[in-house]
C-alpha cells in the first residue's frame, strides 16, 4: 500500500444492551440521523441483524415493524406497508431486485450489541 492510500477501518459502535431487543421481532435505533432496523432472532446464527429501516417502496421508516420469517431459507422482514420482503443479510428486496436497503454488520459482545459502519 502506497503512503497515499490507507486502509479505512469500519467504525464499530455499541448501539444497546441485548436486555433492549424483543425476541423474534424488531425495533428501530437511529445512528448518525439514519434509522436502523434492529432484529433479535434468538434461535438463528446470528441472533440480531441491522437493516436501514427506511423502506424504499412504501416511502417510510417502517421495516423494523414488519414481521420476520423464512422465504427459501433467507431470513426476511415484510414491510407493514405493502408486504415486499427484504433479506436480512443482505437488504435485498425479494420481490424486485431493483430495489434494496442497506445492510449493516452487527453483533453481540457480552450482551451489548455492536454495529459496524
């Protein structure tokens, strides 16, 4: 690597305590003005995965409402508004791959969660 070009480390941040996720569902944590749906999924592996909460069809923050489940073995939320599916993993829309939202790395360290940015 040259002196000009350096390797840009990713910010890790705590965002909660796992005491603050609701099994099997979802809440919305804003870092840095952008809202962060935040799922706790205790049976999976991983347990809790981040997607922008912003949902790009219905035009709202509402994804960390949307109910969890498995749709050809990826791990999804339904948007509330009008029920497209986004992969938690990789914030790809499932019914359009046109559209996505941002993914975000998470996970848990002695019963904090920590995202990466």
């Amino acid at each position: 690597m040259s002196n000009t070009q350096q390797a840009i480390e990713p910010q890790t941040i705590t965002l909660c305590g796992l005491s603050d996720l609701i099994p099997n569902s979802g809440i919305c944590a804003e870092v840095d003005g952008q809202q962060i749906a935040l799922f706790y999924l205790p049976s999976e592996t991983p347990q809790v995965y981040a997607i922008g909460n912003w949902d790009p069809i219905g035009k709202a923050h509402v994804l960390s409402r949307g109910m969890v489940g498995d749709i050809g073995g990826k791990l999804v939320v339904a948007s509330p508004l009008y029920k497209q599916h986004f992969d938690l993993l990789t914030g790809e829309c499932l019914e359009n791959d046109q559209v996505s939202v941002s993914a975000f790395s998470v996970s848990l360290v002695d019963d904090q969660v920590l995202l990466s940015l």
